[in-house]
C-alpha cells in the first residue's frame, strides 16, 4: 500500500471523480459537497498555523548562523528560486494566450454551483489572519535568531512538529478525496474538459521548463568549476530520479551528497550544503507553483503583469525556506500567499492544489538536481573568496 504513492492516489482521485461525476445523482454531488466544505473549512483553519510552524523556526534556524558559507549558501539558493520563478512567469505570459486559447473558468466560480447544497456547515474560524501569521511569524523567527535563545527556538521546532503532524497525517492522505470531489462536481457542472486540457498542457511546459533550467544552473556551475555541464547533469541523475520516486528532498539526501561530490565538489563543502539546500533551494516547485497559479488566473480571466506578481514572487522564496518536506508541503506553505497577494478563492485554491500535485514529484526532482549545482558553485565562491573552515564551523 505504501507503494501506492501520492501521485498514484491523485490520477486515481482525478479518474474515479470524473467517472463517478458523469453519472451521479444530486444526493451524491451533496455528500462530496459535504466533505469537501468540511476539509475546505479545516484547510483555511489550519493555513496560519501552517505559516507560523515553518516560518518561524525556519527564520530562526538560517539566521543563527553567522557563517559566510552560510550566507552565500542561502542567498544563492534564494536568487536561484527568484530566478525560476520569473523564467516561469515569463514563459506561462508569452505561452497561456496561445496555449490556453478559448478556454476560460470566468463563469465557474464554485464547483457545486447549481447543484445541490451541503447537508450541514462547520464554520472553522482560523486563529489569526494570514497576514498576521507572516508578519508574527517574521518577528519571532528574527528575534529568536537575534537573542539567540535555544529554548524558544526549541518551542518553535516542536510546533512545527506538530503542525507537520497534521499535514503528514491529516491534510495530505485527505487530499485526494477532496481532488475526487472537485471532480466529481466539475464533471456534473461540465467543466472537467477544460481542466484535463489545461493538465496536460502546463505539466508539459513545466517539465520542459524544469530541464531547461538544470541546464542554465549547471551551465553556471560548469562555467565557475571548468567542467562540461552536461557531464555534471548526467551524473547527478540518480538523485533526479530517486527524489522522482520519494516525492522528498529530505529522503534523497543521501544520494544527492554521494552524487554532489563527483562533480568535484569538496567533501566538507558538500556535507554542509547538500542537507542545507534540500530545505531551502526549491527552485523547482517555485516553477511549478508560478505555473499553475498564472494557469489558473488565466482560466479566470485575469490578467496579471510582473510588477503585480513580483511581491507575490519574493514572499514565495522566503515561503519556500520553511516549506514542509512532505509531498505536496510547497503548495501547502504557498496558499496563504495564493489568497492573501493573488487574491485566489476557495475554487481556485482546489485547482491550484490538483494542479501542484500532479507532478509535486517533477518539482522535488528539480530541486535536489538544482542543489548539485548549487554546492558547486558555493565551493568555487568559497575558494575564490577564500571561505574558511571556521567559517563553516561558525554556521
């Protein structure tokens, strides 16, 4: 069962939604409606937690160190994901009016509109807004990192225990019964062949715009250590296709560090940037998540320019910094901001989710194959510059 994976779990949700949907009466459309208004209500519960959990440690934990390897770490890992973010949003700009022709979602605002009603509501009043939660969250994390103090750092990382508790436990195995409901409601409202159009047509830009990135990290990193980039990309692939498999940088850590150091990156440089990097270097997800949420601003007929999407780019870095290594933890960390900055609703929200996890394991993939880049590229700014051993120690 455990091989049963999550994109496994969410063509199958997408699948039996569509079948079922096709041929549901209104009672069943209601019972889904009921679930999903439940697991929507839940979402918007927990999302502030969620920011507080991750940010706050996350800010605490990278600020601590004064180390310089450090500092170029995490400021190349940002710039990277910047970045891939706007190479995304300028492809998604100049390819979706051709792309995504004809199709639009302006009329689709709900998708139990026109059907029937949930049997009951659970008003579930999330704790703070979301604004709130960044900006406490910002305070906190900063203040830990400036009085240095253990035992609030310490409280921090056990909340953020529990919160991935709930995502790890909770949201994520719910997940694809509530992408079954979408369905379900989307196909009985006819709108599913819309959507399976969209699918097909931004996984493909976003895969071919994930290989095409590798090839300008590893172009940069093949250029600073003098080695043939293409060389560094095929050996780096066993980690591209283990984190293929585990949908979790975390869990292809061992691999990305066996395969880092055969592309002539220093052994002590390797060890402390590669487990690094698997938790802040999410230029891959940062693609995706550009991707679908222009995607589906698209479908709604908004238009977007990059001077409005710019704010929203620079906060998702920093969101990244503390998303939760689990599958799907990118997009979750990343709804607040859909809300709060792209103004997303609840349908758009559901969209935006199946969108991710569609192909979560494309976006990690990238990730951990981008961190390869990464560490070579620190190690060749740390020996130009002449970065000290007590520098890493000091981080």
């Amino acid at each position: 069962m455990k091989r049963f994976g999550l994109l496994a779990r969410i063509i199958t949700a997408i699948i039996l939604g569509i079948a079922i949907g096709s041929f549901s009466n209104d009672w069943l459309i209601q019972f889904f409606a009921t679930f999903n208004g439940l697991f929507g209500n839940f979402l918007s519960f927990i999302i502030p937690l969620i920011i507080l959990g991750f940010i706050t440690p996350g800010i605490g934990e990278v600020g601590r160190g004064a180390g310089t390897l450090l500092s170029v770490t995490a400021g190349l890992a940002y710039t990277s994901t910047i970045i891939a973010g706007i190479i995304a949003f300028f492809t998604a700009k100049s390819l979706y009016p051709t792309m995504l022709s004809g199709q639009s979602l302006q009329a689709f605002t709900d998708p139990t509109a026109g059907l029937s009603e949930a049997f009951f509501v659970i008003d579930m009043a999330p704790p703070m807004e979301v604004v709130t939660a960044l900006l406490l969250s910002f305070v906190i994390g900063i203040g830990i990192a400036a009085v240095r103090s253990n035992t609030l750092l310490n409280i921090a990382n056990d909340f953020r225990d529990i919160v991935q508790l709930v995502i790890e436990k909770v949201i994520i195995p719910l997940l694809p019964f509530h992408i079954f409901g979408i369905f379900a409601n989307m196909t009985h409202a006819g709108q599913v062949a819309t959507i399976l159009s969209v699918f097909a047509k931004v996984f493909v830009m976003i895969i071919v715009l994930h290989i095409l990135y590798l090839v300008v990290q590893y172009t940069v990193a093949g250029s600073l250590s003098k080695q043939n980039p293409f060389i560094m990309l095929k050996k780096m692939t066993p980690a591209y296709f283990t984190a293929l498999g585990t949908q979790s940088s975390a869990a292809t850590i061992p691999v990305t560090l066996e395969r880092t150091k055969t592309i002539k990156a220093r052994k002590n440089i390797a060890d402390f940037t590669v487990p690094l990097l698997a938790n802040i270097h999410l230029s891959g997800s940062t693609i995706t998540l550009m991707s679908c949420s222009l995607a589906v601003l698209f479908l709604q007929g908004e238009a977007v320019s990059f001077i409005s999407i710019l704010p929203f780019l620079l906060m998702l870095g920093v969101t990244m910094v503390a998303a939760p290594g689990v599958p799907g933890g990118a997009v979750m960390a990343a709804i607040g901001l859909l809300e709060v900055m792209l103004h997303f609703n609840p349908t758009m929200v559901s969209l935006m989710i199946a969108l991710y996890l569609a192909q979560d394991s494309f976006g990690t993939a990238c990730n951990v194959t981008g961190d390869g880049a990464i560490t070579v590229i620190t190690d060749s700014i740390s020996t130009k510059f002449n970065i000290t051993e007590a520098d890493k120690s000091e981080a």
